[in-house]
C-alpha cells in the first residue's frame, strides 16, 4: 500500500498535473492539501473519473484538505479538528480507507511570529496533538499525513540560520512534534532517509528550487501498528519541476500490507 501527500497549493488550477500524477504513480491513498476550492467546487467527478473516490474539507480561497482512495470510497469519520481554536479554516479531515484511520492535516503557517497567526498555530498543534495522543488510544492502524508547516530538525532545512526567527522553525513547534514522536508516532521518511534532506518544499522566489533551497514540511507519521509494516518512504521530487507546479512535492510511504 503507498500512501501519499501532498499539498498541491490549489486543486482546479493544478487539476491536470495531479491526475497526470495519480495515473503515473498510482497511490492508493492521497492526502492532499491547500485545495482553495470552496466544498462545491471540488472535482470529485474528474478523480471518480480517474478511480479515485474522495472525502473532502473546503474552504473559498485559502486552505481546505481531501483524501482519496484508489478503487474505493474513504468512510469519512471526522471533518474539522476536535476543539479548533478556529472552526472556520479547514485543515483536518479523517477517513477509514481499507482497514486504516487516514488523517490529513494542513497545519498552519504561524507568521508573522509572534502575533495572532502565531498564537493560532500554537494553539491548533496544542489541540492536534491532544487528538493524535486519542488516535493511538484506539489501538488501530493509524497515519497521520499533511503539511505540518513545521522544519523539524536543522537537516530538514537548506540554511538553519536563515530560518531561526521564523514560525515554521521555532523552538515552540519543533518541540510540539518532538513530543508527537515521543507519544509513540513514526516519522516515515526520517526512519528511512536518517542521513538525507529529504525536501518537500522549495520557495517560488529566489530560484528556490533550482538552488535545491528546500524545507522538509510535509511528514507522514506511523502508529506502531503501521510503522512494524513500513518498506520505503521517499519525495517525487520531480514533480516541483513541472510547468505550473506546486511549492510542494508529494512525499510517500510504501506499507507491507497483505
């Protein structure tokens, strides 16, 4: 089983790129995020089309969050994080797809730091972890998978120092998924890549990506139960170098899973 994510920072506009992906690797599970489509404008017909069945969480302009089931239909069992500071921004959404709890979050940015969206982000982490904390509580195959707007080692980043003062590498949030991974959560793609910089992330500006100026922002974190299954985990880096691309690249996790 591949389970992927991937924030694909506007879902129509992006539309032919994602399904040229979806038929090239052929997931059986996506978690995308950024959608900025609001709940009546996803294409559910066009990933149908593509046999892909999907639960979605949209909001007009900015955020919103999907998974998506090759050949099969997500049974959606939450739409929204329990207690969200802020009820109107969509960035989690949890699905049971084939004998997994899918959870897909798009954590937010948190800048300008400090200020309101930083109080914001500390808060929602505050509450995600609460909830991943309950997740593992059922004793059931769990992966959480999304844009965790969080650089959590100085490996994950191209420059350190250059990212000291920002929200996305503060000493708050690095902790906050230090303390996910010490509830008992796998991170795939460290496990994997130990020694790597396994980007995620390059900026439109500054020549970014052809700097290979990049961040590791989007993790996929294993409950016990699917971390004892994982075989590989990696980054389609090649996907930041398509014409109108997203800012991110989608990262995978490959499962033994009979």
């Amino acid at each position: 089983m591949r389970i992927a994510t991937y924030n694909i920072n506007g879902i129509n506009s992006r539309l032919e790129t994602l399904l040229a992906w979806l038929d090239d690797t052929q997931p059986d599970i996506v978690c995308l995020q950024e959608l900025k489509a609001p709940q009546a404008k996803f294409p559910e017909r066009q990933l149908q089309a593509a046999g892909y069945g999907s639960v979605w969480h949209g909001q007009s302009r900015w955020n919103g969050v999907a998974i998506l089931s090759r050949d099969s239909e997500p049974v959606l069992t939450r739409r929204g994080l329990p207690r969200d500071p802020d009820p109107s921004q969509s960035r989690y959404i949890e699905a049971a797809v084939n004998g997994v709890l899918v959870g897909c979050l798009y954590a937010p940015n948190g800048n300008p730091a400090p200020g309101p969206k930083w109080d914001y982000k500390l808060a929602w982490l505050k509450q995600f972890t609460v909830h991943a904390k309950q997740l593992l509580a059922l004793d059931v195959p769990v992966i959480l998978a999304g844009d965790y707007n969080i650089i959590p080692t100085e490996q994950d980043v191209y420059n350190p120092d250059r990212w000291q003062g920002d929200a996305l590498f503060l000493p708050q949030v690095r902790k906050a998924y230090a303390s996910l991974l010490k509830q008992g959560w796998c991170d795939a793609i460290e496990t994997i890549h130990p020694d790597e910089s396994a980007y995620t992330f390059w900026d439109y500006l500054r020549q970014a990506w052809e700097r290979n100026a990049g961040l590791r922002l989007d993790h996929l974190l294993l409950s016990p139960a699917l971390a004892a299954r994982l075989n590989d985990a990696g980054v389609d880096r090649d996907m930041r170098a398509q014409p109108k691309a997203s800012d991110h690249a989608p990262a995978w996790v490959d499962l033994d899973i009979g």
